[in-house]
C-alpha cells in the first residue's frame, strides 16, 4: 500500500477511537457536545474510510480492523481502567501478528 493509504487508514482508525471515546464521554457523563463530536468525528472517519476502499484496498479493510481492536484495547485500559484477561491480550497479540503479516504480504508483492 501506497504511504498516503496508509496514513489514510491510521488517520480512519484514530477517528473511530476518538468517536468511541467521545460516545462513552456521553454515556458517562450525558453532555450533548459529546454526542456531537462523536458524530462529526465518526462521519469524517468514515469519509476517509471510504477514500481508502474505493481505491480496491480490500487489505486496508482487514488492517483498519485490527488497528481499530488494537486502538481501542489501548484506549480502554489507559482511559477508563480497563482490565485486559490473558485471552485478551493474547487476541491482541494475534492482531499485531496479523498486521505484521499483512506489512509482509504487501512489501513481497511490491518488491
């Protein structure tokens, strides 16, 4: 995948945690600007999604799904205190996997 891709993918996969954060913000504390970022924050990352799926990145689908469970997990235990179980960290261990695989996969087809 091509460097813009790339930070395009990253960029999609941050919106939808800042979105999330923001949407658990208002379930905690019940502020409508909340819901409001959320909402702006979730459309523009989608935008940005579907730049990168409209250029045949059926690669980029997979990879923002394990960057988002990743982003998430992290976002979770330094946010709001989470408790990751062994079983957790070991899926997230395999999404790491995944990703590097995938790194692999693109640099050999390119190379």
């Amino acid at each position: 995948m091509m460097a813009m891709s790339w930070l395009s993918l990253l960029a999609s996969s941050g919106g939808f945690a800042g979105g999330s954060y923001f949407l658990k913000r208002y379930a905690d504390l019940g502020m409508l600007t909340d819901l409001g970022y959320a909402f702006a924050i979730f459309a523009l990352s989608n935008l940005i999604y579907a730049q990168v799926l409209s250029k045949g990145l059926g690669q980029g689908a997979a990879m923002s799904s394990m960057t988002h469970l990743i982003l998430m997990s992290v976002l979770g235990v330094t946010v709001f205190g989470e408790r990751l179980s062994y079983h957790q960290v070991a899926g997230l261990m395999f999404a790491l996997c995944s990703i590097w695989l995938f790194a692999q996969s693109a640099r050999m087809t390119a190379g």
